[in-house]
C-alpha cells in the first residue's frame, strides 16, 4: 500500500494532536497521505488533494463503528479496501487499537494483512433511488410520538404486522449494533443471511427473524398517507416515508473490503467486546 486516504471522527476533543500523529506515523513509512477535506487544514504539510482523483489505495478510517460505516461508502466507491483505527468506544468493525498506530502503519506498507469480504445490503426507496448499507436499515417513528405499524414480506410472504417503535434490517456485519440491542441475535460474518429485528413490538409473539441473503424484503409502511416513518441506512437519515409507501431490501452485488491483522478469530473479538460492553 502507497496512496491512503484518511478519515476521521469529528469533534473529537484532542482531533488536531490525533491528525498530526496519524500523519507522522503514515509518512514516517513513506506512504502519501490524502486527508478528506475537513482535516486539509489541520496540518501544514497537509496538502489539498480531491478524492475523486487521488490514486487511493486504501481508506484508513480513525474513530469508531459510524467513522468507519461513513468511509465504507468512500471505499466501495474507489474499490479499495478498508481499515479501522478505534479511538471510539467499543469497535466492533474496526480492527486495530490507537496504541497499535505503528505497527498498523508498517503492516499496510508491507501488505502484510488478510482482505475479509463484507456482505452489504441494496435498499431500494419507491422512487427507484438505491442506498447501500454495510450495517443495517432501520425503520422508525422518528419524531412521530405514537406506535407506527410496519407490515414485512419475504418474498412473497408476509412474514409479520408489527406495531413497534419501528425494524432494524440488518446485514451480520449489523448484527452486532442497533440489532444486538433490541434483542437480535449475533451473526457469524461468513454467513449469508439478513436479521430482521422489531424495536420494542408491541406484541410479546413479535421476535427477531433471520431471512436468507437471496431473498427480497419488503417494508410497508401499512398506515395512513399522513403518517411518517423515519428511514436511516447506517446511521444516516436518507429519507421519510408516507403511509402505504414501499421499500425493498436484498443482497448488493458491491461488498466491503475490511483489512484484518494477525488470528484474531470473530469470537475471540466478541468476546472481548462484549465484555468491554459490560464494564
């Protein structure tokens, strides 16, 4: 690797010190650095450079989970792979720790790393608009105060008529966030499936689905034209739905690229997290 293109978290409290270390320790191994345009002015000797020509051949994301999740969508779009640097809180996605910076810079300049494929999601509004989510989709009420009702097909069968706080779809890679918090269960990422998880049903009978990546979900949101919904697709808000309007979700032919560094299994990874989660 040569060419990094490096984004990071915003506000964080000692952001320009972090830019400035991760700077030195990339240049330090004779790779040439592009920093995404809100950072251009963090450094002297950070010159202006425009990622739709820079010559990237990997995306260092420096944050946690949503920095990553927000540079994937740099990543795919260059078809270049993607690595983590935590300095959030928990990272299930990210690979590396801040204290490791050296060696993740030393590694990346020698290839010496393992690519894992990420399965990723196409979620297609009614307007024909495609979004594509390497975490989940979430359908919610947003600021609406009452329960919204969310009727899912899998295929062409009605798998459910939920009246919930809203439903989280959600790729394995997903499994592990807003999915793993309302009570769905945690997927291997080698597996080829989608979570379908109710936020806070309002029926005991409603429990978490898994659906196989080969099939279409549809989301309807089966209410009146005035009645909303909030649709989020890893984390961003990309739109509102009415009453009665669709949305389809299948396997996206586009995949994450994820840099990983030495054994560490799946999970061993989960368990350490998780009990960091608990702490």
């Amino acid at each position: 690797m040569q060419n990094v293109y490096l984004m990071m978290r915003q506000r964080l409290s000692d952001g320009a010190a972090l830019f400035t270390r991760i700077m030195a320790a990339l240049e330090a191994e004779g790779m040439t650095v592009c920093p995404e345009p809100w950072l251009q002015g963090g450094a002297d000797d950070a010159d202006a450079c425009d990622a739709g020509t820079f010559p990237m051949d990997v995306v260092m994301s420096v944050g946690g989970d949503g920095t990553l999740l927000r540079a994937t969508q740099v990543a795919i779009a260059h078809n270049v792979p993607i690595i983590g640097v935590n300095v959030g809180h928990i990272g299930f996605l990210v690979e590396s720790e801040l204290e490791n910076l050296a060696e993740v810079c030393r590694s990346l300049k020698q290839d010496d790393f393992n690519v894992e494929s990420r399965m990723m999601l196409d979620v297609v509004l009614q307007d024909g608009t495609v979004k594509t989510a390497l975490n989940d989709v979430v359908i919610s009420r947003g600021g609406y105060a009452g329960l919204i009702t969310i009727k899912v097909s899998v295929g062409e069968e009605i798998i459910g008529r939920y009246v919930a706080d809203g439903l989280i779809i959600s790729t394995p890679s997903g499994s592990t966030g807003y999915s793993l918090s309302a009570g769905g269960p945690i997927i291997c990422p080698d597996m080829d499936c989608m979570v379908l998880s109710p936020i806070c049903p309002h029926s005991l009978q409603h429990r978490p689905v898994v659906a196989g990546a080969g099939q279409i979900v549809t989301i309807e949101l089966d209410c009146e034209p005035e009645q909303t919904a909030q649709l989020d697709v890893d984390g961003r808000m990309v739109g509102t739905l009415s009453g009665r309007e669709k949305v389809t979700i299948c396997r996206s032919d586009t995949v994450t690229r994820l840099i990983r560094f030495g054994s560490h299994s799946f999970f061993q990874r989960i368990r350490a997290k998780l009990t960091e989660w608990s702490c």
